[in-house]
C-alpha cells in the first residue's frame, strides 16, 4: 500500500463528516467538524508517518502538545477563562494541529519523490 493513500482518506474523511455535519440533522447539535475527526485524523497522522518514514513521532507531538495545554490551562484559566471553553478550544486545537503535522509530513514525504 503507497502511504500516500491515508492523508487522501483524511481529506476525504475530513469533507464526508463536513457534508454529515452541514445536510443532515446531526448539525442541530452543535457539533462541527473539528470536534469530530480529532482522533482520526491523529491516527491518520500516525499511520502515514510510519510508512512513509518508517517512524511515527506522534508521542512526541502529543506530549509535547500536552505540556503545551498544562501551560496554556494555567495561564489561561487564572485569566477568567471557564474550564470548559478553554478544553472545547483545546480540543479543537488539538485537530487543527493534527491536520497542520499531516500537512506537513504529506509535503516532506513527497519531497524526495
């Protein structure tokens, strides 16, 4: 299997649950797209670094995302944030993030090619 093939499934992932989410009732909920592929889409991450590079690196990133979000929930919440606002932006990050790296690892892996 080419690795190229999962962060095309991401993108086709990614337009499926916008298009769930903008025609069908689950939009009533208030839930956007950002909300939903937060897990996927690190997961998606992890498989193509792995056979693209033959390495997967996202313990890192995660860990170094959660530190990030210690730091930024300290300065933030003493800033009269509510908790659950900032872990709602926090989980959104998380996703913008996660489509950021794969991005990222999509480009650098097509680079040598």
């Amino acid at each position: 299997m080419q690795w190229w093939i999962w962060p095309v499934s991401a993108i086709v992932m990614i337009l499926f649950v916008f298009a769930l989410n903008r025609w069908t009732r689950l939009g009533d909920f208030k839930i956007k797209t950002l909300d939903i592929i937060v897990i996927p889409i690190w997961l998606i991450l992890h498989v193509t670094m792995g056979y693209c590079f033959g390495v997967s690196l996202i313990l890192w990133f995660l860990l170094l995302w959660c530190v990030m979000g210690a730091v930024l929930s300290w300065f933030l919440l003493q800033n009269k944030w509510h908790w659950r606002t900032f872990w709602h932006n926090y989980w959104e990050w998380s996703g913008l993030l996660g489509i950021l790296l794969l991005l990222i690892v999509t480009i650098v892996g097509f680079w040598p090619h």
